[in-house]
C-alpha cells in the first residue's frame, strides 16, 4: 500500500471518533498517533502522561515536547501503582497491574473531560504473547488505531517524520521497572538509583542504555553500535553508576537485550 494512503486511511478512522484522549509516553508511537489524530480531529484531541516512580523525568520531557510540536494540549497524571502490593511484588504479571492502574486514571480523566475514547500507541508489530499490559488495555476499552490499521514499526517511525516529531528516531524507553529481574520488589530507591544511573550514562552521549538493578549491584547494557566505545570506557561508566548509588557495577560484555533483566 502507497504509505500515503495508509496514512489517509489512518486518519480517516480516528475521524469517525467525536472526541479522543491519547496515551501519550515520551515514545515514537503514541506521538506519532497524537500527531495523526491531531488532523483528524482539530481541537477534540488530549495528550495524557501518566508519572510515577518508575517513569523518568526524561519520559515526560519528551512526551511534552510532542505534544507541543503538533499544537495538542497535554496534561499530566500522577499514579499510584507503587501502593499496589501485586505491582510491588513483581512477579511476572507487574505490567497489568500498572497498567490497570494507569487506564483507570485515564477513564476517570476522559469521563470528567467529556473525552469520547482512548487510545494508545501499540501497534502491529507489538508482540501480543505474555502481554498482561494489552490485557488491562482491553478491561479498559482503549483502542489501538495504530495497529488496527496495519502501521508497524518502520511505517510508524515514517509517520513522525513526516510529522515533524523531533523523537521520530528515538530509542524505545520501557519504564523503568522492566530493569528489575521479575521477583526483584519494585522500590522507590531501586527506580530513582536506575533513573540516576541511566541518566549519567546518556549525558556522556550513548543512546540506548539500560542499567540492570540486581538489587545493589547495576549490570550495565549498551547498544550494539556503541558497546565498543563502552568497552574502551568501562571503568568510567562503571564509577558512574556506582555514583548513583549502586554499591557495584558490570558492564555487560554482551550489550543490550530486550528483556535482560528477566
């Protein structure tokens, strides 16, 4: 299909809504879908950005310029999922529970807004397996128009370009909990030495970085393009982030994984 009635037929479908809240991360996806909806529907869209703990500073930065750029009002949520013993507990199933934490806040915020539906930026190149995240999504009645008109990965990062979406090449950034070994208890301090940790690392320039929180110690993940450099600077990194607080560190000789920490 020519990309730009793909587009054309995105927009289209987000049109027949009377009004649409997005769930709006600091990611590619949803701000691409913001931006879309944003034509589609002139004045009747809302970006939302839900916070906690293990959302970082850096997340909703980004999810601010988005909303910006594309001209959509943003606001602000703070959740509670760290009040959730089952979250806290991490035992495999922690996404439906923040997830259920977060689409509740959002419902509540849509029906006080006079907001018609919800939508996320899941798309179809997302895994649906061991997904308990999309399964509180479903509890919730919220869409997922990306996927629902066959925008995959390439074709969603294609979108924000053509957008102007300054992130249109930015890494994915899952929250930062999916570092804790499944079983590890989620903590305040284990999210916030994490968020210090990370943050340290990417202002020396690298780009996809994850530190590993096994309990005290912080097992280091760099991306495949810059895990030479890394090597050549492992002690740097590795006082980086026992200065946020780790009481050790590794760099992991074989780079960044999805899903390292489980």
């Amino acid at each position: 299909m020519i990309f730009a009635d793909h587009v054309a037929r995105l927009e289209a479908s987000l049109a027949t809504y009377p009004s649409l809240l997005v769930a709006l991360s600091g990611g590619v996806d949803s701000g691409a879908l913001l931006g879309i909806a944003a034509r589609a529907l002139p004045g009747r869209v809302l970006g939302v950005t839900t916070h906690s703990a293990a959302v970082s500073a850096e997340e909703v930065d980004s999810a601010m310029r988005a909303a910006r750029q594309v001209g959509v009002p943003h606001a602000v949520l703070e959740t509670e999922e760290l009040a959730d013993p089952d979250y806290v507990a991490n035992a495999g199933n922690r996404c439906y529970f923040c997830r259920t934490e977060m689409y509740g806040r959002l419902r509540a915020f849509a029906d006080e807004q006079g907001l018609h539906a919800i939508a996320d930026g899941v798309h179809k190149d997302d895994a649906v397996q061991d997904r308990p995240g999309l399964r509180a999504a479903a509890e919730h009645a919220v869409l997922h128009p990306l996927r629902a008109a066959g925008f995959g990965k390439r074709e969603v990062r294609r979108l924000a370009r053509a957008l102007g979406l300054p992130h249109h090449d930015r890494p994915a950034e899952p929250c930062l909990a999916s570092r804790l070994p499944v079983g590890v208890r989620v903590t305040r301090g284990r999210l916030e030495r994490v968020e210090r940790a990370e943050r340290a690392l990417k202002q020396l320039g690298y780009r996809v970085v994850r530190v590993r929180c096994e309990d005290r110690r912080g097992r280091i993940e760099i991306g495949s393009a810059e895990l030479e450099r890394a090597r050549s600077e492992e002690q740097r990194l590795v006082q980086l982030v026992r200065g946020a607080g780790f009481e050790s560190a590794v760099l992991d000789p074989r780079g960044y994984r999805s899903g390292g920490a489980e």
